[in-house]
C-alpha cells in the first residue's frame, strides 16, 4: 500500500500587495537560488527545465519547450548530491514568460515533500 499522498490546502487568506495594477502575492516559503535540472510531463507535453531558484512550495526554470499556464505536469527534481529525483505527483505551471516559468508544487508523498525540505535546509 502506498502512503498517503499530501496536497496544499487553498489558502485563500494569503497576504498580498497592489503594485499599479498588478496583484503580487507574498511568499509562505523562502525560495533559494539554486541551479539544477528537472524533468517534467503531462499528457501533453514532457521534457527538461533548468531551476534557477526553488521552495517547499515551488520553483522557478527555464525550458526551450513552451509551457502554458495552468498546464499540470509531474515533475522530477534532480537535486545535487542526492541518488534519486525528488518527485512531485502534481505540479502547475503558475505563470510563464518568454521561456522561464513558475511551477507550484500541488502534490507530494510526504516522503519526497520531507526529502525536498531537507535539501533547502542545508542550502540555505
């Protein structure tokens, strides 16, 4: 059996900011730079990204394949220095500009959520 997966609850309490006519919302996690590669795929699209930055919640990379917002891929993180990807079961693409994009992480097993925190521990 395998263990419970884990997905974040809408927060729609979330602090934000007005800047000219653009919303801005304020982290929860504090992402750290990072350069490293992830996969992803869905059913319509798969292929390779470099992160240039990441969080618990999600992550910024750049692709030459096109993205398009609100697509949900899964993603599998090759962090360094680990023997194995760090996957996330559900990801969606939160924005995109030009060929940089934002992912948020939707969807963990725990083990994988609790290996990625981990990581951004030590880095940080």
């Amino acid at each position: 059996m395998s263990p419970p997966l884990t997905g974040a609850a809408p927060d729609n309490s979330r602090p934000h900011t007005m800047t000219g006519e653009k919303e801005r919302k304020i982290r929860k996690a504090r992402r750290v730079e990072l350069r490293c590669t992830l996969g992803f795929s869905s059913g319509e699209v798969e292929g390779d990204a470099t992160i240039t930055n990441i969080s618990t919640a999600g992550c910024r990379a750049e692709s030459t394949i096109n993205m398009a917002e609100g697509l949900d891929v899964q993603v599998a993180l090759q962090l360094p220095d680990q023997s194995s990807p760090v996957k996330v079961e559900r990801a969606s693409v939160r924005w995109v500009s030009g060929h940089a994009f934002g992912l948020s992480f939707v969807l963990f097993f725990p083990s994988e959520r609790a290996r990625l925190r981990t990581f951004i521990e030590k880095i940080k």
